[in-house]
C-alpha cells in the first residue's frame, strides 16, 4: 500500500480539496486498493471541522465527493508512515522538514514541484484569495501529474 498526505495549513480548504481530488482520481483507475490517501494541516484551528465552504461548493461543482473528510493536524508519525508527503506551499515545506530529521525528508515535496512547466511553485489559499477556482485548476492538474509519478515509481512493469 502506497500512502499519499497532502498537507496545508489550516487542512479546510486545499489539502482537503487535493485529498479528494486525488482519491477521485486513484478510484477511477482501480486504484483504491494500491494507493491510501488524506491530508492534514500543520495548524490546529480547524481540528476536526468539514472542508470549508468554498472547497465544498467548487468539489461538488465538478461532481468530487468529499464524503468523511475531517481536518486534522498532522503528527510526527504521519512523517515516518506516508510514503509521499505533499505540501501544499512553501511555508508547509519549511514546516514539515522542522518536525523531521534531515536525512528523512526526501518524501516531501511541494504539489507543484511535479508540475514541470508551472509559472508557480506555490498553490495560492483561498481562505485569503476567495478564489477556489485558481485553487482547484492547480491541485487538480498537480493531483494528475502526482498521480503519474506515483505510478511509474512503483507500477510500472509490475502488472
Ligand atoms: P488552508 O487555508 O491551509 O488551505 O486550509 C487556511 C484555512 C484556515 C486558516 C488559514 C489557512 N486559518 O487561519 O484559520
């Protein structure tokens, strides 16, 4: 099983946006049962609270269930368990790399980094920009290419 966080800050509106995405995504290629997925945020605010409103109204919009997503705080053994952890910016980055040891944090990249042509490394918040629109074309396309990676690293040429 190959175990996939995605992580922001407050974990309601683009970790769980991306969580949902790529479970979508890992579902319509029979996937479910190769590649477990959630998030969490490296903030404490929104502990147990359903993905915000805009992240609910721009899933549904494009028929992605968010059914049982719930924020939580990521914890020091989220690092040693998910096999690929991904941040959503810059700041979660530098603050994922602080909870863990140097040599462990090869697994963390930011979502964009696998978006070879992307004008930005960061995915903007719309918890500040109000704009979930941006928020989801760029998850959605860095779920997609994520999505192809994981494959080639650890499916291809094992059917
Ligand atoms: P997120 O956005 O990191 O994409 O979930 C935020 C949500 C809540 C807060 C900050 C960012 N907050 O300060 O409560």
């Amino acid at each position: 099983m190959i175990k996939v966080l995605f992580v922001c800050l407050g974990n309601i509106c683009r970790s769980p946006m991306a969580e949902a995405i790529f479970r979508d995504m890992v579902k319509k290629e029979g996937l479910t049962n190769d590649i477990q997925v959630d998030s969490a945020g490296t903030g404490d605010w929104h502990i147990g609270h359903p993905p915000h409103k805009g992240t609910q109204t721009i899933l549904t919009k494009y028929k992605v269930s968010f059914e049982g997503i719930k924020a939580r705080k990521v914890i020091q053994e989220d690092l040693e368990q998910f096999d690929y952890i991904i941040a959503m910016d810059s700041d979660n980055l530098k603050n994922l790399k602080k909870m863990t040891s140097t040599t462990k944090t090869g697994q963390i990249k930011r979502l964009l980094d696998f978006v070879e042509d992307s004008k930005v490394t960061d995915v903007p918040d719309p918890y500040y920009t109000g704009n979930f629109d941006e928020t989801y074309e760029l998850v959605s396309n860095g779920c997609k290419r994520l999505l192809d990676v994981i494959k080639k690293e650890n499916f291809v040429g094992k059917e």
